[in-house]
C-alpha cells in the first residue's frame, strides 16, 4: 500500500515505514505529524484517486530528526565579459519516518441550511436598480494618419 501526500508544499510517493526527508517543519523531533492532504492511494491495486484530496485519508508520521541537506553550489557566469559568481545554500531538511497510511476520524460538517433573504435587502436592491446608470466618457478617437508626402522625382540634368 501506498500513497502520494503533498507535505510542505512538495508531493511524495510514501509507504509504511519509509524514511523521507522533506522541507522543514515546524515540529519537535519525536512528534508525532498528521499529513491530511492525500492526493492517491493504492491498496493492491485499488487506486483511489482525489478531487484534489481523497477525503478522509491521512497520512501519520514521527518527527525522527532536523538537519542540514547537501551543500548546493550555483555557478554564474557570461563568457567573454568577465562575470563569474558563485552561490551556494544548504536546505533544511527534516527526517520523517511514515507509521500510517489510514483513514482518519474526519469529522462530518453538518448540512448547510439556505438562508432566506432579509427584507431589508429587497428595497435596497430594487432602489439600486432604478437609478440610471452614470455615463461613460466618449472614448478617444485616433487620429487619423497623414498619408506620406510624395517625394519629388530627381531634376534631370541636361548634358
């Protein structure tokens, strides 16, 4: 069984058990994170696929370790011109260890009931309707183009 779940902004294909490591998150290590977004899961070939999330599936995980990802050099450079430039960064990363692709007690929303318009608004409504609609000044019109001037043919020379 697996599942792809959208963690921090990146999607990843996880299973049970499996070590990730994914952008930094805003929990202590040894916590246990809940990942609601869940855009598939295969049970044996069960697909289900989300609209954009598979309601009522998370993903559970524990907060194993934070730490610095692989240094990552960016080289600029112009050829002939004597411009070079080098960057470089080291991504936070955080350490999960997937314990559970299962669904999860989502609590049910209750049916939302149609409001029905106040009479107050109906009035309202209606005034707006009855005043005329402010106009539009007259759009510009674009000047209409000169047609080039003639050039004079060359004088002809008698020799």
């Amino acid at each position: 069984m697996y599942a792809i779940v959208e963690i921090a902004g990146h999607q990843y294909k996880v299973e049970k058990d499996q070590q990730v490591f994914v952008n930094r998150l805003d929990a202590e290590e040894g916590k246990k994170v809940k990942f609601d977004r869940v855009l598939l899961v295969d049970k044996g070939g069960d697909v289900t696929v989300g609209a954009p999330a598979v309601d009522g599936m998370a993903v559970h995980a524990v907060v194993e370790r934070h730490l610095k990802g692989d240094k990552v050099l960016v080289f600029k450079k112009k050829r002939r011109k004597g411009y070079q430039k080098l960057n470089g960064f080291r991504a936070s990363l955080t350490e999960i260890k997937i314990t559970d692709i299962k669904k999860s007690a989502a609590k049910k929303a209750a049916p939302k009931k149609e409001a029905e318009p106040k009479a107050e608004a109906a009035p309202k409504k209606e005034a707006a309707a009855k005043k005329p609609a402010a106009k539009k000044p007259a759009a510009k019109k674009p000047a209409a183009k000169k047609p080039a001037a003639k050039k004079a043919a060359p004088k002809k020379t008698e020799e």
